[in-house]
C-alpha cells in the first residue's frame, strides 16, 4: 500500500463539563481510561515531578479485534525538556466483549448502589425504617463511643461506594498537584486530501517565504508528488545548513497547524538529521520480542497550544518532534489491567522561532 499520512487537526477546546472517553482524540485534559485498565500516575525519572498528558490518540489496526488507544506524557519542568526520560508513552486496549462486560457490572453496580443512597431517601444506613422513628432521642442519648463507633461504620461504608466507576479499575483522578494542559478535540484528514489548488497556491507562497527567508531554493510542491523523489535543491544552502529541517518544512508546508502525522509502519518525518543506526536504536517490544514500527509522531504546532489549564500557573513543553514506536504485532493479554509501554524518540526544534 502506498504510504498516506493521517494529519491531526486541533479542532475546538473541550468544555470541562463535557465528558471525553477512550476513543477521543484530543491533545491535554486526563488520559480516559480504557475499561478494565488502569491509570497509574507517572513520575519524570530526571525531576520525580508527575508526568502532564499530551495527546490521546484512538487507533485500532484494522486487522485487530481490539480497542486501541496510545497516550502519551510529558514532564513540564524546563529542565526536562528535550529529553528521552521525560517523556512516556503507553498503549491500552480491550476487546468488544469487555467493554459489554464492564458496562454490564457498572450497570449492576449502580442498580445496588445507587444516587438516592447519597440523599435523605437513602434507607440502607444500619437504621430501620419508621418504626424506629420514636426511638430517636433515645439513640441521641447513647454515650460518645456509640456515635463513634456509628460514624466509623458508615466512614467504611462510603469507602466502598463507587459511583460511575470500573469494577477493579482505579477510578481516582490525577493527584492535585499534577499539571494538567488545557484540552482541545484533534480533527483527522488524509494529508492527500489537503492538497487542493488553493492549498498549493498558499503553500508555494509560503515555500517563497521561506526561500526568502533562509537563502535556500527549493522546488514548488506539486499536486502529485509523494514521499519516493528526492527533493532537488538548489546549491544555496539553508541559513542553519540542515537540508533535512528544510525538507521538513516544505513537507508541513500544506498544513503547518498540524499537530500529529500518522502513518503505522510509515516512515517519520525527521526534523533534524537523526543518528546513522536510528533504526538500530529502536528496540524490540519487552513483552512479545517482534520489532517495534512507526506509528505517528508529534509536530511542532502542538507546543504552541500546550498551556496550562488553570490561569494561575504557566506550563511549556519544548520539542521539535515526538516520534513514537509501537509493537508491530500490538500484543495484549487480554483481560490485562496494566497498559503497554512503548518506545519514543525525540528530537528538538533547531529553529523553534519559526514555530512562534
């Protein structure tokens, strides 16, 4: 099959009061849980400081029977950008079936306990019904250590209550002081789909732009052109002499807000010369031993949109780009609670000012 990138779109911010699920593609907020699996909070291995969520992404293979979502977090401390350790990424999935499972016991589960038990219809609290109602100035009158033992009692009991949460899932939020990034929905298209006459016209404006800019010529992009030829360059060199951050810029030149390209067992978009043994430095998968491919990688556009969802504070993610390695076979136990972790691959901007 010939190679067709998917291009991530930021598509509108995301009410708070809004619920997201497993198969929302947005950029911050919190990682929604995928049913039967977990929600450990993550610490950077460089500061100890728990890792923000960046990006959600909802991607089954088409060959797979399983739900499939890969989310990926970041240290926000200024020491920790740019580095490999300071960021995580980790793959979820569930089969059709489980998620029926879940949605049945959750159901069960809130048939038993439900929202009355919270209000002054609750009749389930140890007490009986009316004809105990005259006996209460009596059980007023009980020494403190009843009245205690009475509140230890229902302390226990609220400990087990679980509205709306997964059987044997952790249900907790994030801990409080874990920065969280103000969430917006990501749009999907097919990057051969924005290639229109007019996009052409606009991104061979912004080509000339750029050759202005940087002192190097580069060829205007055509309707049909794919990622087999080589780019002709003129014998101008780019102002930093990276002919790859060109090559780079020329290939995001048709959509420059993008966010996210998306190719499974695609080929990356470096923005800077990556090491000669690049593919040597990707390992296998830790828990099934097949290689790792590509799967998609973050773009330069998305630091512009990463701020801090509460306007008392401020929060920044640096990078050029992510790029992220996922197993080739994408194997799961089922029934496994624990998401997968993958391998990713970061490379700083070497001019981050054309971003800005």
């Amino acid at each position: 099959m010939a190679e067709s990138p998917l291009i991530g779109i930021c598509d509108g911010a995301i009410d708070k009061k809004k619920d997201t699920y497993y198969y929302t593609n947005k950029i911050g907020g919190c990682p929604d849980l995928i049913p039967g699996v977990s929600n450990p909070h993550h610490q950077c291995t460089l500061c100890g400081g728990f890792l923000s969520h960046v990006v959600q992404v909802y991607c089954p293979l088409a060959t797979s029977p399983y739900h499939r979502t890969i989310n990926v977090f970041a240290c926000t401390a200024p020491q920790c950008h740019g580095k490999l350790e300071s960021w995580k990424v980790l793959r979820s999935q569930c089969l059709e079936s489980e998620i029926k499972e879940t949605s049945e016991c959750q159901s069960s589960d809130r048939t038993a306990v439900s929202t009355t038990d919270w209000c002054d219809d609750a009749d389930d609290w140890g007490m009986d019904s009316e004809e105990n109602v005259g006996n209460e100035q009596a059980r007023t009158a009980q020494p403190e250590t009843d009245n205690l033992t009475a509140s230890l009692e229902v302390s226990s009991r609220l400990q087990d209550l679980c509205i709306n949460g997964s059987v044997g899932v952790e249900a907790a939020g994030p801990p409080t002081d874990t920065p969280t990034f103000q969430s917006f929905y990501i749009s999907v298209a097919e990057e051969a789909d924005l290639v229109g006459q007019n996009d052409l016209a606009h991104a061979n404006r912004l080509l000339k732009e750029y050759e202005e800019r940087e002192g190097v010529a580069v060829r205007e992009v055509s309707c049909c052109e794919g990622d087999g030829g080589e780019e002709a360059y003129e014998k101008a060199k780019a102002k930093h002499g990276d002919a790859v951050f060109s090559s780079f810029m020329k290939r995001i030149s048709l959509c420059p807000e993008q966010v996210l390209r998306y190719s499974w067992s695609g080929t990356p978009l470096f923005i800077m010369e990556p090491p000669s043994n690049v593919n040597q430095m990707v390992p296998a998968c830790a828990h099934c031993g097949s290689p790792r491919v590509f799967e998609f990688q973050l773009m330069p556009a998305l630091v512009s949109l990463l701020h801090s969802a509460h306007l008392s504070s401020e929060l920044a993610v640096e990078f050029g780009t992510v790029l992220i390695y996922t197993c080739r076979d994408s194997c799961w136990t089922s029934g496994s609670s624990s998401p997968v972790e993958e391998f990713h691959f970061v490379q700083t901007d070497p001019d981050q000012k054309l971003f800005k």
